[in-house]
C-alpha cells in the first residue's frame, strides 16, 4: 500500500539524516533536490526543475518519491501545486510512496492533510498559537508538536500516525 510520509523540522535538526537513512534501505527512489543535500541518491533522474520531475514522477511506478522543500511546490496559484496534489491523489494506483519534506508544520497545505499516512516531526520555528489555528481540535497533532517543541535535544522527533489523527 502506497503511503505518504511527511517529515517536518526547522533546518539543523537532523531531517536530511533521517531522510538518507530511510533511502539507503529502499533500492528504487527518486530524489528532487532542491539544495543538493542528496547528490549521493539521485539515481534515476537528478532534474532540478520543478514541472519537470513532476512530469517525470508521473511516468514512473513502484518508487520511494522524495521531494525536499516540498513547501516551493504548494505556493498559491502554481501549476506545479495542482501536479503535485494529482500525484499524491493517484499515488495508490502508481504504488509510489512520497515523502515531503518541510521546514515548518504550517507550510503543509490543507488541502493534502487526509492524504498523509505518518508525520515525522522534529522542532520547528511555528509558534503554538500557529499550529492550534491551523490543526484546530486535533488533539495528536497539537500534543506531539508540544512535545516535540519543550523536548531539550535538538534533534528529538516523533513519529505518529497521521492517518488516525484527522
């Protein structure tokens, strides 16, 4: 069964750690990235420019996707926001598995939040009253971000299921 991953952490908190170590056990992934933090990775096709991995990935099946600054792909009024969503909807009958990666819980649209099957969250720089106006009465998301926030190390995260959570 396909799933959607979403890993969220202010920069230096240790997500593209986490995110390498996730693709070193999985033979068959595509990296878009972004900064160049996963030269070693980019296997398939090492494309930087946004609406051409998209047509890619919408070519390509039984594949661990990693978009990094996944954030860039859902500005308001882009194309690319609409290709990306259309992906993570088809993502069952292309048996891909995504992973978004993003710097902030605020920054995951609404509109993708029933699409996501676990969340890994570290610290972020979202304020307390952001993520309540934003996640409302969902007393998962808002008790693991609380966790995660008064955690000392910095490298602390949590990873939940986010399906059960909305």
């Amino acid at each position: 069964m396909s799933k959607l991953i979403v890993l969220v952490g202010s920069t230096g908190t240790g997500k593209t750690t986490l995110a390498k170590k996730m693709l070193d056990k999985i033979p068959k992934h595509l990296v878009n990235d972004i900064n160049d933090d996963y030269e070693e990775y980019i296997c398939y096709n090492p494309l930087k420019e946004i609406e051409d991995f998209l047509n890619y990935c919408n070519k390509i099946t039984n594949t661990f996707i990693v978009v990094d600054e996944a954030a860039i792909y859902f500005k308001k009024n882009t194309k690319n926001s609409g290709k990306l969503k259309n992906l993570l909807q088809l993502k069952r009958h292309t048996k891909n598995n995504f992973l978004l990666i993003f710097h902030e819980i605020c920054e995951i649209p609404k509109e993708i939040l029933n699409k996501i099957d676990i969340m890994i969250l570290f610290k972020t720089g979202d304020l307390y009253n952001d993520v309540a106006k934003k996640f409302g009465k969902n007393s998962t998301i808002i008790d693991n971000y609380a966790k995660v926030k008064k955690h000392q190390f910095k490298h602390f995260y949590i990873q939940f299921d986010f399906a059960n959570s909305i």
